[in-house]
C-alpha cells in the first residue's frame, strides 16, 4: 500500500510539473504489468546515481527521461525510475553538494509518505552544506552562499517572506508559483536557524514535527501539534530574520575555505 502511494504521488507531480507523458496516463500500463508480472511489487529501491561530465549528454538524457532538458539545475532525482542525474560541476564542492542534496530526496521517497515541499527542499539544501571526508561527516549545517545572497537581497528589495505557518501548509503548486528562488531561499534558512539557531525548543518542535510526518500525518496536524507550545510564529519570525542577518554579516568576513 505504500509502494502504491508513493507512485500515486509521483505520478501527480509529473502531472503537476506537466510532464504528462509521466504522469496518471501511465497507470493503465502499470496495471497490466503488476497483472501478468513485469513488475516486482515486493522489490527494493536502490538508487542509481548517473553523474554526466559534458553538460549537453545530461541534459539530452533529461529530455529523453523526463520530456524537459532541466538546463537551470545541476541535478536532480528521478522517483520514476529512482536515479539521481548529476551534471559534474568544475567546483567539486558544488557537485557534492548537489549530490546530498538529491541524496535527500531520494532517502525522503524511503521514509516519508509524503513532505510539505517546503521542507523537502529546505533540508535537502541543509543536508547540501555536509562535509564528508573518508567516509566520515565532518561538518552539517554548512551555510549556502547563494541561497543567503538571493534571500538578502530580495528582502532588501522589498520582498517579504512567507509567513511560517503559511509556509509550513504551502502545497507545491503554490511553492512554485511565484518567486520560488525566494521561497527556496527561505526554506533552507529556516532549517538551518531552527537546526543551528541554539533555541533548543524550537529544534524540539522542528524534530518533532518532522517525526509526525513520519508517521503520516498530515502537514497541517503535524505543525498544530509540534509547534503548539513553542514560541509565537511572529515571536521566533522576528529571531530567525536577525540570524539570517548576523549569517549574512558574518559572510562577509573572510571565511575559510571548505576543504
């Protein structure tokens, strides 16, 4: 029944991205093979990670697999076919950063039924900033540059931030519609400050929210019953714009190169 779920789910977004030759059409072909045994139900998921070095082979395969050439990303997760595709970036940092990232996505497919979309790409940019040497993590929570840039500015420009419990509901058409760098900026900030922010009640309530969706529950059930009894949304808001702040300015210092 999970399995089941999770393709439905899949299925949806294609069709939602309109990319509809993967979407809910492919339905009737999946029935007939689960009929006569060309698809293993019981089967498990390992993930295939296909890492391109000329940038026109990856996006030629993107079109191919997806219908969309996806020229403005690095990288992506495949949850039809369970692939990660990565296009290999000069900076070797940026290309494991893209890799984690996706390497998110595909572990959220495996855990959860379902992820309010802001927090599927909030902590897989978290989870992005990790430094792993032989094996080992040395580092989380590294700050991501660009996206600190894109929120700065934009909030300097005049754009305002979703609030966070409208944020915390947002469905992944609504996500995208308009100013979804923005929103992806903020996203990973408020991982990061409920993560690294030293409020140890928030992050009690960020992981037991977490938790709950784990469980299945609904993103609207899950926020009223993690994050009931910590601090006013308005209250913490008003930290969480100082500690982007205080991100940023220490940014500008000189920083330490990522080994």
């Amino acid at each position: 029944a999970e399995d089941a779920a999770l393709l439905a789910d899949t299925l949806v977004v294609a069709d939602l991205r309109g990319v509809h030759s993967h979407g809910v059409m492919r339905v009737p072909d999946y029935v007939h093979k689960l009929r006569v045994g060309g698809v293993d139900p019981a089967a498990s998921r390992p993930v295939d990670v296909l890492v391109f070095n000329d940038d026109e082979r990856f996006h030629t395969y993107s079109e191919l697999t997806l219908d969309d050439r996806m020229e403005s990303v690095l990288g992506y997760f495949h949850p039809l076919y369970w692939q990660i595709h990565i296009f290999e970036d000069a900076k070797v940092e940026e290309t494991y950063r893209v890799l984690y990232h996706e390497g998110f996505h595909y572990y959220g497919r495996l855990v959860f039924r379902t992820l309010p979309i802001w927090l599927n790409e909030g902590l897989a940019e978290y989870v992005g900033g990790t430094l792993i040497e032989k094996g080992v993590v040395k580092q989380r929570g590294l700050v991501h540059h660009g996206r600190l840039n894109d929120l700065v500015d934009a909030m300097g420009a005049g754009w305002e931030p979703v609030p966070f419990e409208k944020l915390a509901v947002m469905s992944r058409p609504e996500f995208y519609a308009e100013d979804a760098p923005f929103k992806y900026a903020q996203a990973w900030s408020v991982v990061h400050f409920l993560m690294e922010g030293g409020d140890a009640g928030l992050k009690s309530a960020f992981t037991k929210y977490i938790g709950l969706l784990r469980e299945g529950k609904r993103a609207e059930e899950a926020y009223a019953q993690s994050f009931a009894d910590a601090a006013a949304p308005s209250q913490w808001e008003s930290r969480w714009r100082a500690y982007v702040k205080a991100m940023k300015e220490k940014r500008d210092d000189p920083a330490p190169r990522r080994r």
